[in-house]
C-alpha cells in the first residue's frame, strides 16, 4: 500500500504538470480514499512534499551557516576546528618543540576564523541547489537515508563551493593575518637545520576543511529534523516528514 501511494504520487504529479486542475482534484479524491482505507491520515500531496523538504533544507542550511559565520563558529566546535594541515604537522611539532607554540597557536587561529568569515559565500549555491530538485529527489532525500539531503546538496554543490570559496577565503586569510603567520611559521621552520621543506597551499587547505565543517554540521541538522519531531516547527514539516516516518516503518 504505501508503495502504491508513492506510485501514485508521483504520477499525478508529472500528470499535474500538463493539466493542474485536473491532476490536483484527481490526486486529492485518490489520497483521500486510499487514507479512508488505511485508516491514517491525510498524506501530503507531492507539491506538500516538495515545499516541505524544501523549507527544511532552507531553514538548516541557513542555521547552519549562520551558526558557523559566527566568532569561535570553527575554531570553538572541536569537531570542525581547523588544525594545522597534515603535512605540516612536523612542522608544528618542530616549532613547539623549540618555544614557538604561540606562535602556531596564532596560525590555526587565524585559518579558522578565514573559515569562518568566507562559509556565508555558501548561501546562494545551496538556495539555488534547493531550487533544482525534481520530485524524484524529494521523494529519494524523504524516503533516504539519515543524511541524504546532504548528500544531494554535497553532490550538487562542491564543485562550485570551491570555486566560490576560493577568493574570499585567500582574501580572509590576508585579512586576518593568516598568510602572513604562515610566511612566518614556514619561515622560522625552514631555519631547522635539516629539515624537509613543506609546500601546501593554504587556500586549498582552509576551503576544503571549510566545506567538510559545513556539511559536518548540516548533517546533524538533518538528523535532528529526521530524529526528533518538535524540531519540526511548522505544520508542513509535521505533516511532510511524519508522513515519511510512516513510509519506514
């Protein structure tokens, strides 16, 4: 039964496209007897469940953003924080080894508030993204897994985060004095006798950890809307994912 309602769903939906009277009269007779039969409730119609999903993804994308854009949204959550890239961990060990632990301290200060001051850049892509999905998306993120929203909005706007991170992430590090705290770890570092030279590309850097922070946390927004039911704060959301609660169960 509840593949059928699916089924049907999705049908009338692309019947609605060409004839949305008709289709939306007709959906509405169809879901009302199919619920009478089942004894449930009314079942949100495939326009519900796009606006529903789409609310969702708008207002956790948006907190999520909002949430890291602030002071300390990075450097203070252990989970996100940018440490010193991997390559250079020998490079922090060798500087603190010789009392320049302040002085890496300042670095990893500075690349997370880059990443703070340039995750707002994410706002259009996801909006834009959260516009294009089809009812075949919906129906797959409502019906998915506990972090399939985000894997579409993963999928769909890497890519171009990245290309949209880049400039404002390099100018922030300028801005905050993280380049120039590079220049100087680097620096004192290469004055180690023997030591190996390290090369990264510190924009790359900031924006890819950057883009796994973000996600990080719009995944735990997700999960808390698929996971507990007062974060569901409009009857469109109670009704859009309650209805997809019953599907799995």
């Amino acid at each position: 039964m509840k593949s059928l309602i699916l089924s049907i769903c999705l049908s009338l939906f692309f019947v609605s496209m060409l004839m949305p009277n008709v289709a939306t009269a007709q959906l509405k007779k169809v879901l009302d007897k199919v619920t009478t039969a089942t004894g449930g409730t009314v079942n949100p119609s495939p326009a519900e469940m796009a606006m529903g999903l789409k609310e969702a993804l708008e207002k956790g994308t948006g907190q999520s953003i909002d949430r890291l854009n602030l002071e300390n949204g990075f450097l203070g959550n252990p989970a996100i924080k940018l440490p010193f890239p991997e390559e250079a961990i020998q490079v922090e060990r060798s500087l603190r080894k010789i009392g320049l632990g302040n002085l890496c301290d300042q670095l990893i200060t500075s690349i997370n508030r880059a990443a703070e001051d340039a995750v707002k850049e994410a706002r259009p892509l996801f909006t834009q993204a959260i516009k294009d999905m089809t009812f075949k998306d919906v129906q797959g993120i409502l019906l998915g897994s506990e972090r399939a929203a985000t894997d579409y909005l993963q999928r769909n706007t890497t890519d171009g985060l990245k290309v949209k991170f880049a400039p404002p992430i390099q100018a922030s590090l300028q801005k905050v004095g993280a380049t120039a705290h590079w220049e100087t770890v680097m620096s004192r570092y290469n004055k180690i006798p023997l030591v190996k030279p390290v090369n990264t590309d510190l924009t790359a850097y900031v924006t890819d950890k950057a883009l796994q922070g973000l996600f990080l946390e719009i995944a735990k927004e997700e999960l808390a809307l698929r996971k507990n039911i007062t974060t569901r704060s409009s009857p469109l959301l109670q009704k859009v994912f309650g209805f997809a609660d019953a599907q799995k169960n």
